[in-house]
C-alpha cells in the first residue's frame, strides 16, 4: 500500500518537471504577450495567479497551472527586492498547494535571492515557511532548527512581534516529543515578547498551550488556571470565533483527566448546545460531542451514550478526520467492553489500530494495543510485543529529538556568545569615553559643591553672629533696666528718710511753737503745720510710687517683638495685631528660649511678607497652667498646599529650633486662605514670681 502511495507521488513529480521543461522550452522560442506590457504590469499579473491558486473553485490542473506561469515570469525577473518577495509568496503557495519539490526549489531560491540582497525580512520568512513544512511532516528536528533560525533574526531585527510567535512554534514541537519542561519556558519566553505589544490572538495561544503542557504534566488545578486566562484575552479580542468553545471543550479534557466528569460534562453541553456549533466547526461539534458521550459513561450514565458516539464517528468520517475517527473507535470499545459485547469491542478497538496508524495518533495507538491485550486473548502476545516495541522506539526518538534541540539551542547561544563578545569590545570604548566625562563631571560637581558648602559655612557663622549679638542686646537691656529700678528705689529711699526726716523735725519744731498763745500765731502755725502736712503726704505718695516702680515688671523681650512688628509694618506696610499675656514675666524665660523664639517669630512674619505677599498678621503669645508656651502667628495671605510644597531652609530653621528647645510647631495652610504657624514650647515652672530669671531678687542672688 504505502509503495504504491510512493510511486503515485513520484509519477506525479515526474509529470510536473515535465510541464515545466516543455513551458520553458516554449517561452524560450516566443515573446510572451504580457513582456510587452513592462515589468509593472507582469509583477501585478503574477500577484493575481498567486492570488488565484487560493479559489475553491479553481481545480488542481488549473493551480498548477497558474503557478508555473508565475514561476516562469518570476524567474526573467532582475535580483531584486520585488522578485525577492514574489519568490516567497510563490514558495509559499507550493507548500499550500501540496507541491513539496517545487517548494523545496522556491523556497532555496528565496532563502538564497534574500541573502544576496541582505533582505532579513523575507530570508527569515523562508525559514520560517520551512519549518512549517517540516513540521506538516512530522520532521520535528528540522521543523525546531528553522523557527530557531528564523527566531533568531527576528530577534536581530528587533521584532519581538514574530520572534515571539517563533518561539511559541519551538515550544509546539518541543511539546510534540514531550519534551514538556523546555516546552513550558519556551512557551513564557514568547509570553514576555507579546504582552507588552497586546496580541491577544497570540497570548491566547500561548496560554492554551500552557495549559496543555500542564495537562500532558498532571498539574490539573495549573492547566485550568491558564486556560481561563487564555479566554480572558479571547474576551479582549471582541470577535465572534470558536475559539471560546474550543478552550471550554478543552477545560472539559482537564477534569476528564483528573475524572471530574460531572464538571466536564457541564463544559461540554456549553460547547454543543452552542448556536451553530456543528455548521461553524464541526470537527469541534463532533470532538466535543464525543467527549460528552465518554465522560457520561464513565460517570455511569448509559442512555443515549451510544447513539453520541456513533453520531460523533459520522460526522468525523464525512470530514475524513483519521484522527477523530481513532478516538471515537476507541471509546466505542470502551463503551461496548462495559456492555459485554466482546466482539463489537474487538471490532471498534482494531479500527481505532488502524486510524491511530492512519493519522500517526502514537499516544493513541500505545493504548488501543494495551486494550487489544485484554480483548483478543489469542493475539495478546502479538500486541504486548507490538506495544513494547513502539513505546521504546518512541522514547529513543524522543530523546534523540531532545539531543537534537539541545545542540540547536547550544549553536544558538554559541552564536550569541560571539556577538556578545564582539559588542562588549565594542562597547569598550565607549565605557572609556563615559568614564572620561563622568570624571570630569564629579570633578565639577566636587568643587561646586565646595563652593556651596562654603557658602553655607559662612551664612551658618553670619547667623550665628547674630545670634549673639541679639543675647548681647537682650542682656544689655536687662542691665539698664535693672539699673533704672535699683535707682528709682535709692531715689525712694532718699525721699523716704532724708526728705520726710526733716520735714517730720520742721513739724515737730512747729508743735512745739503752738504753745504761744497769741490768735495770729496760732493761726499761722496751724497753716503752716497744715501745708507741711500735705507735703508730707505727697511726699508719701511720691516714695510708695517709686517703690511701686522698681518692683513692676517691664517686658523688654515684649518690647522686642513690638520693634519687630513695627519694622515691618514701617517697611512692607504690614499691618498687625499683638496679643500676650501681660501678668507673665516675659523676660523671666530663659536666653535660649527667647533667642530661638525671637528668631522663629522673625522667620514667620519674614514669610509672610516675601513669600505669602499678606497684608495683616497675628501674634499671640500665651502660657497655660502647664508652662508650656504657645505662639500663634496668623496671615492673611495666598496660602500653599502644604502636602505638595517643598520646606525651604526657613522652615526648617523652624523646626530645628522648635527641636533643640524641646518643643513641637505646625504649620496649617490652604491655597487663598492663609497660613497659621503654631509653636508649642515647654518652660520652667515658678512657685515664687521672684524666683523666675531676670526678677530683682533673682538679680541680687546672683
């Protein structure tokens, strides 16, 4: 039988370089009607019998026939880009068309032109042409070493569009001789190529595929994961297709191998009772249908399985699927097994031998010899043995495959590891020159930073100065302050026991000289004690005011503030409100606090001015019963974001300063509404007022 396919096949060869040789020989003896009319015009005609190979309606004489003039056209064409991409168009409708010689010459020729005019593109499409010719073939080796090959120039064109979809057809044929692991990171290699462009169509494939390895590897829960991820991108794809029905059909082979048949079931009834299922695809129709048929068996459910079966085996063999047909002889003796009919199910399982040999079903074909060992009884040693044979000559030729795929990928990194090499030599030089200009790059960014860094030396020492200048005038103001009391109480004294000592004699004096009895003299000395009296009592009042005086407290740090305030309302006409405690002995707190809070104040209200451009400010000092000090400083300006707006060296002057007093600030700002800074600083607690820093007595003490 198979020698007589044979010399069929190679008569017909025979007869088409016949043809060809007699087509030749006639164009060599005339001019060609379509020559006249330019090369243009005879490119356009050869596109159009290319185009017309692909009718339906157009028979095999006739599709021979159009491609042989296009190949004799092609061939008075001058080696260029345009015959370069006719000559593939043409290779490739050989290989449609079934004609394996006339493809295998084209698709040389091609593969030969593209090289001479350096045209990648079209040379990795002749590799990527015969791989799927090969692989048509069932010649995995090859098939693997021309996606490698046309991958690999994708991948040097920067096309990861098709240099992913060649990787996904490595992993396909890896798969096919089960060479599952490899198969799997081949399959997310083409993953991460894709994703980033969106090729749903393509990422659908991939992840189908993912799946299938799964399943071939019994990683059930896995397989199911990447086929509902595989229907996620058909859902993005928006076009009516089988393929949605097809996932599901394949969903249900999962749980028929992990034998969740009723989940399987429920898988498959959405396939076949899908609208037109059976007239769109009805290879899938009957796929799906006699999936349907066997996991209701298995799940015990007789009625109707057969008639299911039998109507999935028509419809396989008005299609001529081989392939389904040896499925469905073999569930059919399955079927008929569990029904004790023995002869039917010898008869079904010896046409499931036949079409698994047929269509080349291996996997198949392993497990009908396993089921005719247990059906034919006589014949059971000759299967056992038949089984035995082709399950090793199965796994020799797997392996050699997997050699063969091994030093594919060994030559291919080998390829890369040179142009690596040679890249990194390239690359050298260009490191050099970068470290040049990166060194004198950090060279200025050196001394810049120097210059900067002294520069804010010097604004840290200026700040610093005058930092002690204003303690310096602080500390001044204290001095003549308490100067001015100590002399208002000497003038007091004074007053007390010099001036009102002698006034006291002169009264005294004056008592005395009442004893004179005259009216005149005693109305005199009556005025007279009588105005010294009062003098007596101004006097009095005078010394207790003094005294009073001496004792009062006077805020010369309030008196700082104040002078603050009125600069700037005299300089930037910024109007402003004062609010402190006056009962508080301000100038009690201490150096550090009143310094730092000078300053904090002073770096606010500057603010205010320069940056929120306010017309009126607020201040409010305030001490509460726990001795800590809080300082509210309002405006009325343009506000900032306060999340967003990036702390500048003022603010953050402020809070180190709130910091190294041990104290807290916040700062609340809104766009058009103003900004509020609100300091909150701990002092020391005084039983006795006399006791705080900078009263008279705490004076004297010291």
């Amino acid at each position: 039988m198979y020698v007589t396919v044979a010399l069929k096949q190679v008569i017909s060869k025979i007869a088409n370089l016949t043809a060809i040789l007699i087509l030749l020989h006639s164009c060599t003896n005339k001019d060609w009607q379509g020559k006249t009319s330019g090369q243009e015009s005879e490119s356009d005609s050869v596109l159009v019998w290319i185009e017309q190979v692909k009718g339906k309606e157009v028979s095999q004489n006739q599709k021979a026939d159009l491609l042989l003039r296009a190949y004799i056209s092609i061939k008075d064409y001058p080696e260029d880009s345009i015959k370069t991409k006719h000559l593939s168009k043409l290779s490739l409708a050989y290989m449609n068309f079934g004609d394996s010689l006339n493809f295998r010459r084209t698709n040389r020729d091609t593969k030969e032109l593209a090289q001479k005019t350096k045209d990648s593109i079209v040379e990795a499409e002749t590799y990527w042409d015969l791989a799927t010719f090969f692989k048509r073939h069932a010649i995995e080796d090859s098939a693997y070493y021309n996606y490698a090959k046309a991958q690999k120039i994708y991948s040097g064109l920067k096309d990861d569009f098709f240099a992913g979809r060649m990787l996904y057809n490595m992993a396909v044929v890896q798969g096919d001789v089960k060479n599952y692991t490899q198969a799997e990171i081949t399959t997310v290699k083409a993953i991460e190529l894709l994703k980033p462009l969106n090729k749903y169509r393509q990422l659908y494939n991939c992840y189908n595929y993912l799946a299938i390895i799964s399943n071939n590897l019994k990683e059930y829960n896995l397989a199911i994961e990447y086929h509902e991820k595989a229907l996620d991108y058909l859902e993005k794809l928006n076009e009516k297709s089988t393929l949605v029905q097809a996932s599901l059909n394949n969903i249900a082979v999962v749980y028929q191998e992990q034998g969740s048949h009723k989940k399987a079931i429920s898988y498959l009834n959405r396939v076949v009772s899908h609208d037109s299922i059976f007239y769109y695809d009805s290879r899938l129709y009957a796929q799906a249908l006699n999936n349907l048929a066997y996991n209701q068996f298995k799940l015990g459910i007789r009625k109707g399985v057969e008639n299911k079966l039998k109507r999935a085996l028509e419809i396989r063999d008005s299609i001529a699927d081989n392939y389904g047909k040896s499925v469905s002889h073999f569930y059919l003796s399955e079927y008929y097994l569990d029904q004790k009919e023995y002869p039917k199910a010898l008869g079904e399982a010896k046409k499931a031998k036949l079409f698994s040999e047929k269509s080349g079903n291996n996997k198949r074909l392993l497990e009908t010899l396993e089921l005719l060992t247990r059906l034919d009884k006589v014949n059971a040693v000759g299967y056992t043995q038949e089984y035995i044979q082709l399950n090793d000559s199965l796994q020799q030729e797997e392996r050699k495959l997997r050699n063969k795929f091994a030093r594919i990928r060994f030559e291919t990194n080998e390829t890369k590891a040179q142009n690596v090499l040679l890249a990194r030599q390239k690359q050298l030089w260009i490191g050099i020159a970068t470290i040049l200009l990166l060194l004198a790059l950090a060279t200025y960014m050196v001394v810049d930073q120097r210059a900067k860094n002294q520069k804010l030396r010097f604004q840290r020492e200026q700040q610093a100065s005058n930092e002690k200048i204003f303690n310096l005038l602080l500390s001044e103001g204290q001095k003549v302050e308490a100067a001015k009391k100590m002399e208002q109480k000497r003038i007091s004294e004074e007053l007390h026991d010099g001036v009102q000592g002698r006034i006291q004699g002169v009264r005294m004096v004056l008592l005395g000289l009442n004893k004179r009895v005259t009216p005149e003299a005693i109305t005199e000395r009556a005025g007279a004690i009588k105005e010294l009296k009062d003098i007596q009592e101004e006097v009095r009042a005078i010394s207790h005011e003094l005294s009073h005086s001496a004792y009062q407290k006077i805020h010369n740090f309030i008196r700082s503030i104040k002078d603050l305030l009125n600069g700037l309302e005299a300089s930037a006409g910024l109007q402003h409100t004062f609010q402190y405690d006056e009962g508080a002995n301000w100038d009690g707190l201490s150096g550090d606090i009143k310094i730092n809070l000078y300053r904090m104040v002073q770096e606010s209200l500057q603010n205010a001015v320069k940056h929120a451009q306010a017309k009126t400010v607020s201040l409010e000092f305030h001490i509460d019963e726990d001795n800590i000090l809080r300082v509210s400083i309002s405006d009325d300006g343009k506000g900032f974001q306060v999340k967003r707006g990036k702390k500048g060296i003022g603010l953050r002057n402020i809070a180190s300063r709130a910091e190294k007093l041990k104290g807290s600030w916040d700062i609340q700002s809104s766009v058009g509404k103003g900004t509020k800074v609100v300091l909150t600083i701990p002092v020391r607690k005084y039983d006795n007022p006399d006791e705080m820093e900078g009263s008279p007595r705490a004076l004297q003490e010291v």
